[in-house]
C-alpha cells in the first residue's frame, strides 16, 4: 500500500479543517506530494497549533478562511479555486463541547457538511471527493463488538449524532444528486486519532503533554474506557489510498463508508495509553486517577472493524496503539527541546513511507 505521488502531483485539492490538527496534517503531507492545496477553515482554535507551527499557510495555493456554515462563502471559494478533489474534515470535534454548544455542533457538523456538498455538486471538473466523519457515528449503547460499516448510525450524545446526521447527509447528496453527476463520494470513519502537534482541549494525548511540560500529573477521569487509538497518519494514509481508488476510472466503486482504526489488540484502554506516554516522555511523568461522579455520557468501549480497508484497499495501520502513543510523545519531545515542527513532521512522514514501501 504506497501512497504514488504522481496521482497527486499538480492535482488541484481543498482541504477544509486545514487549521485543526487532522487536517493540517494532511494539507502539509499533500503538498509534500506535489498537490496544489487550498485550505478552507476557521482560525486556528488553540495557541500553539500545528498549522501555525509548521508555517502551512506559506506552503498553500489559497487560504480561505470561512465558516462552512457559510453557505455562499463556501460556494465562492470552491469557484475561487476550482478543486479537483475535496477532502472535507472542517467539524466541531470534541464531545464534551457538543454538551456545551449542541446547536453549534449541529449547526457545523451538519449544515456545514451539506454546504460543502453542495459545493462539491456545483463545481466543474471536480472528480470526487471524502467526507470524513467519525468513529462515534454509530449507535453504541450495548455494541462491544467492532463496528462494522453497515451497523446503524445513531449517537446518545450531540457530537456523536452530528456526525451520524452528516453520514446520512452524505449518502442523501450521492443517491440524489453525486451519482447522476459522476462524482464518487466515501465517507470515512475514524477517531481517537493521536499525534505530534495537536493541543486540542479535552484531549487524553494533548491533556498528557501539557501536564508533563509543566511537571505535573496528568489527570485521567475515564481510566478504563476503551478507544481504538491509532496515529494520524494511519488514518490518514487510508484517506489518501482510498482517495486514489475515487479518482480512478473505477472510483463509483468505492464510494460510500469506510472504516479506518487499527487491529483489536489496538485498542486499549485509557490509563494503558497515559502509561504509555509517560514512559516515552520519562523525567518522572506520571498519572491520577479522579472519577467524576457527574461526568458527561461518553462510550464505555468503542472499536472499529477495518476489514473491508483492509481487504479491498490493502490498508493497514502501522502506528496504531501504543506505538503510536510512542510516536506522539517523540514529536512532542522534539518539539518542547526546540526542533522545527516541519522538521519533525517531514522525520516522521519519511519514516512512515518506508512502512509503506513493498
């Protein structure tokens, strides 16, 4: 499974969500590739941020920075910069602020979505395009299986229900309107994504650097939930592979939803991974335990079933569970002694291309 830098290479593609950890990852790894990206966000919501720290505003064709809710904005920017191929992450993104702000999180991750798929509809020459939603689109009230792409969607929480609603958006635009159109559409479905660069809030990775930069115990209130934990760049290779078979002359095929998490050794609970990110950070990190009794509804245990990547992609995650924390915690290390954070992204994007190499 390579990732062939000639099927991107001059190919003109928008990456909405640039800003946010996922996505500037992948605006940066595109264009490394030899695509002429374009990013379409908000403002970057922590300080610091990867998008930011690796300067990937300098390295973008376009950078518009637009509300997806914004239905003309979106429009216009799509017209702006003609993109061949779509790879939308723009979302609210956290679960305990979908308690905090639902009518927002509906509001991005649904309308939002629609908007830039009726953008993508609209636009000539765009060939196909990936919706990335989550691993928390589907109803899991007693599921302690791996969850398969055609389980039910649902969600008990706002967050998990807007990612459900964009997953039924999105296969509503492609019997509709995408099909007649000639555009394959995938969704894609993954979560609990870690890696160097993200400082997002409520975060287990994030939550555990911050601590440790600052010398203190990092907090872990769920210790024993379960989550099916892979590296960014596992996720993210399975976007750009599946991405490759959409552009392909067979790419109907391929659309619909897809599965990306690692195997079920992979999935481990949370104070296994907060042990495992303070061995990789050392200098006496370490972790508490404090429950809370009034804490927001979250899974207890939650895994996905990749097989169907597996098997007709020949995906596979490399970095996924505790290695990936590992991986995490060197590019954080790195970045606190004072390394260039393109540095460190560039060390580990050509690390993991070798894991790809045949």
């Amino acid at each position: 499974m390579e990732i062939n830098p000639a099927i991107w290479a001059g190919r003109r593609v928008l990456v909405t969500g640039h800003t946010g950890f996922k996505g500037a990852w992948l605006a940066y790894w595109l264009q490394s590739l030899g695509a002429s990206v374009a990013g379409l966000s908000l403002d970057p919501i922590t300080s610091p941020n990867l998008c930011d720290e690796i300067g990937l505003s300098d390295r973008l064709v376009r950078d518009f920075r637009i509300n997806i809710n914004h239905a003309d904005a979106v429009l216009e920017a799509f017209d702006q910069f003609g993109p061949e191929f779509v790879f939308h992450l723009a979302a609210q993104a956290i679960v305990i602020d979908g308690y905090q702000d639902p009518v927002g999180t509906f509001a991005t991750n649904v309308v939002g979505t629609v908007n830039v798929l009726e953008a993508i509809r609209k636009t000539p020459g765009l060939g196909a395009a990936l919706i990335v939603t989550s691993d928390k689109c589907y109803e899991n009230e007693t599921n302690v299986r791996p969850h398969l792409e055609e389980d039910p969607l649902g969600g008990a929480d706002p967050y998990s229900a807007s990612k459900a609603c964009a997953e039924i958006a999105t296969a509503s635009y492609m019997s509709s309107f995408l099909n007649g159109a000639s555009i394959p559409v995938a969704t894609a479905r993954a979560g609990n994504v870690i890696g160097g660069g993200d400082w997002s809030a409520h975060r287990l990775v994030p939550d555990c650097v911050r601590s440790f930069a600052k010398g203190e115990a990092v907090v872990l209130r769920n210790p024993d939930f379960v989550r099916p934990w892979q590296h960014v760049l596992d996720s993210l290779s399975g976007y750009l592979v599946l991405s490759a078979h959409l552009l392909s002359s067979d790419g109907a095929l391929y659309a619909g939803a897809w599965n990306f998490a690692p195997d079920a050794a992979s999935s481990v609970t949370v104070d296994k991974v907060a042990a495992a990110a303070c061995a990789a950070w050392g200098d006496g990190a370490q972790f508490v335990i404090e429950r809370q009794a009034n804490a927001v509804k979250e899974s207890r245990h939650l895994s996905l079933d990749a097989q169907k990547a597996s098997a007709q992609l020949g995906w596979q995650a490399h970095w996924g569970g505790l290695r990936g924390v590992t991986k995490a915690i060197e590019w954080y290390r790195g970045h606190y002694a004072g390394e260039n954070a393109a540095s460190l992204c560039d060390r580990q994007l050509d690390e993991y291309a070798r894991l790809l190499r045949p």
